[in-house]
C-alpha cells in the first residue's frame, strides 16, 4: 500500500470520538450473540445474516445512489475480495471467540490488534511508530488481558466449543480487525465510507457464502421472531453504523490512534455482560477495564494536543 494523505486539519478530534463511539456500538456484539445462542442460533449462521441483513440496507441506499455500485478494479480486489476475507475471518472468529472465551474474554482477545496495527502502520501505510502511541496500544492490550483473566466464562454458547476454541477464535478476529482497520485507513480516503462499506460487506457475505458450506456449516436462518429482532438489532448497530463510524474516523486520523480509541468496546461488553448475563469480573478485571479507559483518553489528550499543534 502506498501512503495515505494526512488528516484534515481540525478534524483529529472528531476522528477518535468517532472511533470511540464506533466502539461502544461494538460492545452489543458480544451480549446479542449471546442471546443468539441461548435462543439455539448456530454459531456460524449469526455474522452470515447480520452482514446479509447489513447489505440489504446498503442496496436501498444505492438505489438513490448508484453510484455506490462503481469501483475500479484495484477497489473490487483490495476492498471487495481482500477486505471481504478480512471480514468473513472476523465473523466466524469473533462467534467463536464468544462461545468458547465468553462475552469479556472474546472482546478481550480482540483488543490484541491495536499493537498489530501501531506495528504494522509504519511498512503498510507509512505512519510514524510514536512511544505514545505504542505505549497507549500496550496499555490497553494488556488492560484487555486483565479482563478476559478476571472474567467468567458465563454465556459461551456450550463446553464443547471450550477455551482453545475461543482464543484461536478470538486471535483470529485480532488479524482480521487489525487488517480492516490498516486497510481502510488506505481505502476510505480513496473510495469514501459508504463504498469501502458496501465492497468490504459484499465480498464477505461472498466469501461466508462459499465457505460455510463447503465446511458443511451452511447459514440457517434464524428460528424465532425475536431471533430475527436480535439479527436486525445487530446488523443495524455493530454492521452499518459502527463501521460508518469507523471508517469516518479513519478518514480523519491514523490507523493506530484509531485502533486504539476503538478499544472502548470491551469496557462496554464487560458492562452489558454483567447487567443482562450477570457475568462477573475479578478486582483484577476490573483494574484490566480501568487501563482500557485510561489508554482511550490517553489517546483523546493525545488526538487534542496534535490538533491545537496544527
């Protein structure tokens, strides 16, 4: 990837409160798949509807824009089928993280991408590896490993799907997030949100659409109303305006920042796992959560200071 053009000047705030919020919404993955499984939802079907019932949404807004549908060939490979692996891989391991780690633990897990992305932005993207933004990217990684260890494995959809599954789900959805976030600091500014979104959810809801059942795991529709009401609750939320909040914070601050700020989500998690599943957090939890929250602002004071500089 070549280099991507600097932040607008003036928006750097803006971008990690949008990458904060983008976050919080994120948080609700993890307790509605939960409610998912309790409801008898496989866990390989939730991230198929929830992308179908994402882009179903995208297609009406074409409809008034079509140009939506247009995108050079470098777009349709790097967005659509490169960015489409990338989200096909988080779905399934992110529902895996949760059904073996529990709510907290799978969140946790993911937030191992922020130091991917502060490592990997410098080669990929040309960004400057800065001590903050790697300390800050260490803090919240491991605030986000206290978690999972003072968290309860409460809510995983059965002892069959077991720990190992878990972390290899939740390492896995760490790659892939890390991958989104690095390349859609490259393409949003090239291709727009709305576009990146569209090509990104395509491709994936290809690639599920392949892989699942040729694994002889093919998507079964949710069984219940309120099944459905959860699908729709989550494709609306954590598909299409987390990712409109993200990818807007990408267009106004560097991957790693970004990343960082996103991390909010398993203080969120953790918060709505004890209120509806009353999964529980050892004092050690607790302080894992509190060195999220201290990272997150350490990187909005950071965000401040940079835009007042410039």
């Amino acid at each position: 990837m070549e280099m991507t053009p600097p932040p607008a000047r003036g928006s750097r705030i803006a971008g990690y409160l949008f990458a904060v919020a983008a976050g919080s919404l994120w948080g609700m993955t993890g307790p509605l798949s939960t409610a998912l499984y309790n409801q008898g939802a496989a866990i390989t079907g939730i991230g198929f509807w929830r992308l179908l019932l994402g882009i179903a949404g995208l297609l009406v807004y074409g409809a008034f824009k079509p140009d939506l549908f247009r995108a050079d060939l470098k777009g349709w490979l790097m967005v659509g089928l490169g960015g489409g692996v990338l989200v096909a891989m988080f779905e399934l391991g992110y529902q895996y993280a949760i059904a073996g780690a529990g709510v907290a633990g799978a969140a946790a897990l993911l937030y191992t991408a922020p130091v991917i992305v502060a490592l990997l932005a410098k080669p990929l993207l040309g960004e400057k590896i800065t001590p903050i933004r790697l300390l800050l990217a260490v803090l919240v990684m491991v605030g986000a490993t206290l978690t999972i260890k003072g968290g309860s494995n409460a809510g995983a959809e059965s002892a069959s799907r077991g720990l190992a599954a878990g972390v290899v789900g939740g390492g896995l959805a760490a790659l892939s997030y890390a991958g989104t976030t690095l390349l859609a600091r490259w393409a949003v500014p090239r291709y727009g949100v709305v576009k990146v979104l569209f090509l990104e959810i395509a491709g994936g809801i290809v690639v599920l659409g392949i892989v699942l059942p040729l694994s002889g795991h093919a998507p079964q529709a949710p069984a219940t109303p309120d099944a459905w009401v959860y699908v729709a609750v989550l494709a609306a939320a954590t598909v299409l305006a987390a990712n409109f909040l993200f990818f807007n914070a990408t267009r106004r601050i560097e991957a790693a920042p970004t990343a960082v700020a996103a991390t909010i989500e398993p203080v969120m998690a953790a918060l709505l796992a004890f209120l509806l599943f009353h999964q529980v957090l050892a004092p050690y939890g607790w302080l894992g959560l509190t060195m999220v929250v201290i990272g997150v602002a350490g990187g909005y004071i950071h965000e401040w200071k940079a835009q007042r500089q410039s």
